[in-house]
C-alpha cells in the first residue's frame, strides 16, 4: 500500500501582480481561503514535473488570489511559475460539501444511464480545464471506440458515487452520436 499523500489540483498560477514579487492564482471555489501560510506545497509544470516551493502570503483578491512565493521578490521571477498548476495534499483541504466532489476523485468513475441506471461502457479518463467548466474525457472501458468529451454541468452530468465509482450522465445517446 502506497504511503504516498493524494495530491489535489486547487488552482493554477497566472500572471504577476505588483511590483513586491505576488502571482495571481485561479481557482474554482474557496480552497485556498481555508489555507494558511507560510506553508509549502507542491506545483506541476505543463509538462508533468513536479516541485516542492514555499508560500508566504495567500490572500483573495476579487475573482482570484494572490500568494507570494518565498525567493520570488520581483515580476519578472515570479513569471516562470505561470501556468504551473499547484497541487495540494487531500488531507489538509476541507472536505467536500454536500453537491461537490474534487475533480479527481471522478478519474475511474464508470459512466451509467441516469435514466435506465445502466453500464454504458465507459470511464472517466480525465477531467480537463476549462475557463467556463471543467470537461470530462471519457473512454470506453474495452479500449475499443470513440473518447467522448462531455461538459462537467447539471443538464449533462447527473449524480456521483464514490462508493460505487459510478457516474450517471443525462442522456447519454446524444454524446455518443456526435
């Protein structure tokens, strides 16, 4: 059993904010309010790789927050960070409340029919950014057949079940048709 801590993306890095060293952080939902620092967590590249930087400042700042990262006094340092996605350590973040789940607890989730509550042969593979919602890649389970992406909204997207590791989707046939 792996001993290894599950990491959970909360926001991605923007643009420099000031001339004191900040970047701006976007983010879905309050994840970050309920953090403090200083503190350190772990950020990913666009490419894959990871590394550890330490935070000094979090603060909200209108539709997004600013966090100062220690070493980083100035824009133009702090700029190679844009992009990167910062990732944090699940057991330290809030639980989830009732209606909402971290989008990678839904990677492995089975697609089933909210309407018949039948397999449809298919899994989430992935969960990808969007600035209007996330999207969701779905793969058949055989391995044979045609990824379907489907947006991650109420009218598309039914209920969840971690237990189960299902995922009903709202008229299915329609994806499957485009």
């Amino acid at each position: 059993m792996s001993t290894k801590p599950s990491l959970v993306k909360v926001g991605v890095f923007g643009s420099s904010h000031g001339i004191k060293g900040f970047i701006k952080v976007f983010t879905d939902g309050e994840t970050l309010s309920s953090l403090k620092a200083p503190t350190t967590c772990t950020v990913r590249d666009p490419l894959g790789n990871t590394t550890t930087i330490a935070i000094e400042s979090i603060k909200s700042n209108g539709n997004h927050f600013l966090v100062k990262i220690k070493g980083y006094d100035t824009p133009e340092t702090v700029v190679k960070y844009r992009g990167f996605s910062i990732l944090w350590k699940k057991e330290e973040l809030p639980k989830p409340q009732d209606g909402e789940v971290y989008t990678e607890d839904l990677i492995g989730l089975r697609i089933i029919s909210k309407e018949t509550k039948t397999p449809l042969g298919y899994k989430v593979t992935d969960v990808i950014d969007n600035p209007a919602h996330p999207i969701l890649e779905c793969k058949p389970t055989s391995g044979e057949g045609e990824t379907i992406l489907v947006p991650f909204l109420n009218r598309f997207v039914g209920d969840w079940n971690l237990e189960t590791k299902t995922l009903e989707m709202i008229e299915w046939e329609q994806w499957i048709a485009l």
